[in-house]
C-alpha cells in the first residue's frame, strides 16, 4: 500500500426483513456496550444524536417509519461497530463496519 493509499476497515453489507431487524436489536442490547444511537428521521432532516433515545425506541422508529435510518455505534469484543440501517422498499439494508483500535 503505498503513503497515498488509506486502509478501510472491511464493512458488511445484508438485506433483513422485520424479524432479523428485531433478532439485531435485541443482540445489541444483550452483548454490546457503550452503546449510541444516531437517528435519521427524513431524506431532508439532519442526523440526530439523541443519547437518551432508548434501542427500543429506535427500533420502533425504524419499524414505524418515523426513522428512515439509524445507526448503532457500539463496543463487542474489543472493537468498536458502526451498524447503519436503512428502510428500504422490501424491510432494512444494514451496513457493519468494525474500527479496530489503531496499534
């Protein structure tokens, strides 16, 4: 890799219906920590950090359409996450990306 060159971290991509969204949700609120919600009500408003917004809000946001996306930052096994989800037409698009500590 050359000085110009910088290294992403790998990200996941997944199309999941209501159901895997929920199974999601609760695995966050069971093993994760450190946890901040970012929400995104409309394509014309700004993201919003609501550090008080509980997961079960956030999901019901999501599953209502009140939210058109949200994004679950969090600490699992030494790394942090950056799960984003998005409303589609058929369910959610979620987006992973794990931020290794630099070293």
């Amino acid at each position: 890799m050359s000085e110009s060159e910088i290294a992403l971290p790998p990200l996941q991509i997944a199309d999941i219906d209501r159901d895997t969204l929920r199974e999601l949700f609760v695995d966050v609120e069971t093993l994760a920590h450190n946890l901040e919600i970012v929400l995104k009500r409309g394509s014309e408003q700004h993201v919003v950090n609501e550090p008080s917004r509980s997961l079960s809000d956030a999901m019901s946001e999501l599953l209502l359409g009140t939210a058109v996306g949200a994004q679950l930052r969090y600490r699992f096994k030494g790394a942090d996450w950056w799960d984003t989800l998005l409303r589609t037409e058929n369910g959610f698009r979620l987006v992973r990306i794990q931020h290794r500590p630099e070293s």
